[in-house]
C-alpha cells in the first residue's frame, strides 16, 4: 500500500537561495516544515532554527527536549513542534536567555536578527487582503496566515502593529507617500526605504513603488514592501 500524505523530510539541496541552509550539498535531508502559517518556500522549521541558525542544540532530540520545557516562544506563545514554520517578521524569545530575534531578510536570505527588549512586544503584519464575512463583519488577511475582524479603516497593503502575545492592535501604519518600507522580496530585500510614490499599472500588472535608500533610488514592487515605524529594528 502507498505512504499516504507528504514526507517529513526533504533535500537540502533542493531549498531556495532565500532560505539559509548550512552543509547544502555534504548533509542530504533536513526535516520539512507542516503547513502551517507561512509557505514551505519562504520559511524554516523551528528545528532547523534551533539547530542552524541560532544554534543551541545539536540534534533533534536535544530539540524535542527544549520545546517540551517551553523554552522556546514564537510571536509571545510556547511551541512545541519541531516543524512549525518559522517566517518573516516572527518574533521568536528565548526567556531563559532572555534574548529575541525577529526573522528578516539579510543579505537576501531570512535570517533570525537580535532585537532589543522594547521591540520584543510587537509584531509587524501586513495585510493582504480583506473581504465582508457573515454578519457585515470586516475580516482582514495578513502575511502570517492569521485572520483578524477589524473595521473597514484598515486598508490593503497597511501594517498592522500588534501587540504579542495578546495579539491586540496598537496602530496602522498606512503605506503612503513618505513611509519608511522595509523590502520583503526581490533584488532589494532586506532594504530600509522611505517610499517616494506609488505607480499603477495598467491592467493586471502589479503596481510598481519607488523609494530612496541609503544606496539611492530604487524602484521595485509595492506587493514587496511593509511600511513599519522608527521604533523597528533594522
């Protein structure tokens, strides 16, 4: 009889130049994210981070061990399986260190970047979408998969600047003329820009942002930015 559902494991070798994978072509498998809040081609598994990129075990038995004691918390909350996805913007604290790291894009890669104890409550979401649900309730879609009620105020492509672990809204940050942009994607990911205009495309064609950066002018999509606040650690 077949196997049944997808495997635990796939090959390194096989991973995006996006995603940060030691050992790519001298170690074969590495365990496989579940579906979960973000997509397997743009995040890591919790035992990949524990492991690679902030490396406090060394096998996955040491790593099953430190979720089960609750050590390790992910935008405010305990996790417990190895294969939870880890994607952009994730806070992920460690108290008994008493250190936190939001995942960002550097050098084109994500990345698990130290982050200071005041920014260590908060979390940047962009929404993504937004649609009428039953009951003329507002429901808003943001980039980590969660779904919120809110009112009609929040615009597509805004930030939403949450408060972890209660998950509650402090303010949006509006993608407009003079917003400072963190890059998501592209050439230019990783970037800290202020946003200069928006252009519309005709047709079908993604709307195209121009920005200033410490390297000049660029010039990328507007899918690719989240607008965030002075209080964001680059």
């Amino acid at each position: 009889m077949a196997k049944k559902g997808h495997s635990s494991h796939t090959k390194r070798i096989t991973l995006g130049r996006n995603l940060r994978v030691q050992d790519r072509k001298a170690v074969v498998w590495l365990t496989t994210s579940k579906p979960g809040p973000h997509a397997k081609d743009s995040s890591i598994p919790v035992s990949m981070l524990l492991r690679e990129e902030i490396p406090i075990c060394s096998d996955l038995k040491e790593v099953k061990r430190v979720l089960i004691s609750g050590a390790v918390l992910v935008d405010g909350n305990k996790v417990k399986d190895h294969r939870r996805p880890i994607g952009l913007m994730d806070v992920v604290s460690f108290p008994t260190t008493k250190k936190t790291y939001r995942m960002q894009i550097v050098a084109g890669q994500l990345r698990a970047k130290e982050i200071s104890a005041a920014s260590a409550g908060v979390k940047y979401c962009r929404v993504i979408s937004k649609r009428t649900d039953a009951g003329s309730k507002i429901v808003v879609t943001l980039h980590d998969g969660r779904n919120l009620i809110t009112d009609n105020k929040v615009k597509v492509g805004s930030t939403l600047k949450m408060s972890i672990p209660q998950f509650k809204l402090q303010t949006q940050i509006e993608l407009a003329e003079g917003a400072k942009c963190y890059v998501m994607k592209g050439k230019h990911s990783g970037k800290l820009a202020v946003l200069k205009k928006i252009t519309q495309s005709a047709g079908s064609m993604p709307s195209r942002a121009t920005l200033d950066s410490e390297d000049g002018e660029i010039i990328t999509l507007a899918n690719y930015l989240i607008a965030v606040d002075d209080g964001f650690d680059k």
